[in-house]
C-alpha cells in the first residue's frame, strides 16, 4: 500500500470510513446500534451514576425526534430493542419505558438549536464533574484536549436537575456553535455530526478533565502555545477525526458484547 503524503490523501483515507445508506431504515437501525454501543461504553467507563445520563439520536426521517435510553435502565444493559423514541412534545411514541424528563429538557432544546446536530451525550462521570465544580473552561496541556481549543464553552449556573425547558434553552444557548459545553456543577456535555463523534467527545473530554486534574495536582502543567494548539484542533478536532477515532472502541464492544443488537 502506498504511503499516505498529503492532506488530501488522509481526508480521502478517512472519509471512507464514513458510511452510505440505501434507505431511511437501514440509516435508522445504523444510529440505532452506535447508540447502543455508546451507551455499553459509558457504562464499561463507569459513567453512569443511578438514572443520570442521556445520549440522544437524531431520528433520519423525523427529524424533530430522537432515540434515547428508557428512564432506569443501566447503560450496561442496553440494546438496540431497549432504545425509545422521543418527539419534540417529550413523548415516547416507539417503545415501552418512560422518558427521563431531564434528558428531554436538555436534549430536546440542543438539538431544536442545533439542526446539523444528530447525537448529543451527557453523563455524570467522575472526572468531568469533578473539573465542572471549578468553573472552568479546559486549558490546552495536551494533544487530545487540543481538539476542545476554541471548540468548547461553560455553563456558568447551576439551578439544580434540568426539568424545564427553558433551563435546557439556556444550555442549548451557552453551548453555541461548539462541539462541548462544561455544565458547572453538574459534568459535560458534547454534541456531534454522528453518534459516534458525540460519544468519542465525551470519552475524551472526560479523559482530558482528568489530565488536567491531574497534572495541576502534581504542579503547573505547560500550556501549548495559541498557534500550535489552533493547528492541532484541525488535526484532532474534526468531525471525521472524532468518527474515526470512536471506530476502535466500536470495533471491541461490539465484540466484547454482540447481544447489543438485540
């Protein structure tokens, strides 16, 4: 195989590992299964705290509904049957479990706002609501976080659980064009162009708001200059870098746990 040289190559090389669809229902059950597995990795990642936590799917043909996990069920659990479908009135009009109402408040607003939107993931982790208490946007100490340089804001309230919509305006609001918002006091929240983009943003949020913690534990970290931590946020921080980057991870669960496409 010949060596990949140029920038055109490598966007050639990786928007092959974009998928194409014959029809609506052969891309609804593909969303459907990356949410799936997204939802086995958080729970792998111990992201999940009690009922808390969300990942949403744009539906492809309706377009004002989304996929989202029913209210209770562990992350480790679910499959592609256990995913319920959601309308822009909160209710589930496919499947048979409720709807926990802060991920309609919050999800619902973000991607009315946010129409290239197509999959939105919020968690409790550890890490991302640790680094939330300080009100703070992440600093570019790394290559990875590289990729949230510019690209990331923060909520800066905390009004208790999202129940209402007009709380989940104001998210949608301070989230802007980014692709990442830091809720103060409460842990991320990253949107993206595929589910495996929003689900890849977050892991590497979260694992960025523990290098951070880390490293300021142990001293002052070293920051990377504006001009190469620009650069490296095209490098990393593209919509297909954050598609393929997700593909591994994909790759191990689905093997790891085939029933999720039950």
């Amino acid at each position: 195989m010949a060596d990949v040289t140029t920038d055109a190559e490598i966007r050639e090389l990786l928007t092959s590992y974009l998928p194409r669809f014959d029809t609506v229902e052969e891309e609804r059950r593909h969303r459907k299964e990356r949410l799936a597995a997204a939802f086995r990795l958080f729970g792998k990642f111990g992201f999940d705290e009690g009922v808390a936590g969300h990942i949403t799917a744009r539906d492809p043909e309706l377009l004002d509904h989304f996929w989202v996990n029913p209210f209770g069920m562990s992350f480790s659990h679910i499959r592609v049957s256990d995913l319920i479908l959601v309308n822009d009135k909160g209710e589930v009009v496919e499947g048979n479990a409720a709807v926990n109402r802060a991920a309609f408040a919050i999800h619902s607003q973000i991607h009315a706002a946010r129409p290239d939107v197509m999959a939105a993931a919020h968690a409790h982790s550890i890490y991302g609501k640790t680094w939330s208490t300080l009100g703070r946007l992440l600093d570019p100490i790394t290559q990875d976080v590289c990729a949230f340089y510019e690209d990331h804001a923060l909520f800066d309230d905390y009004t208790g659980v999202v129940l209402d919509l007009e709380e989940g305006k104001r998210i949608a609001h301070a989230l802007g064009d980014k692709k990442a918002v830091i809720l103060r006091n409460h842990g991320l929240l990253t949107v993206g162009h595929s589910v495996d983009e929003a689900a890849w943003w977050f892991i590497t949020m979260e694992r960025s708001c523990q290098a951070q913690l880390m490293a300021e534990s142990a001293g002052k970290p070293v920051l990377i200059d504006e001009e190469h931590a620009k650069l490296t946020s095209t490098q990393v921080g593209s919509h297909i870098s954050g598609y393929v980057s997700f593909q591994p991870l994909y790759a191990k669960i689905t093997r790891e746990q085939p029933d999720l496409f039950d």
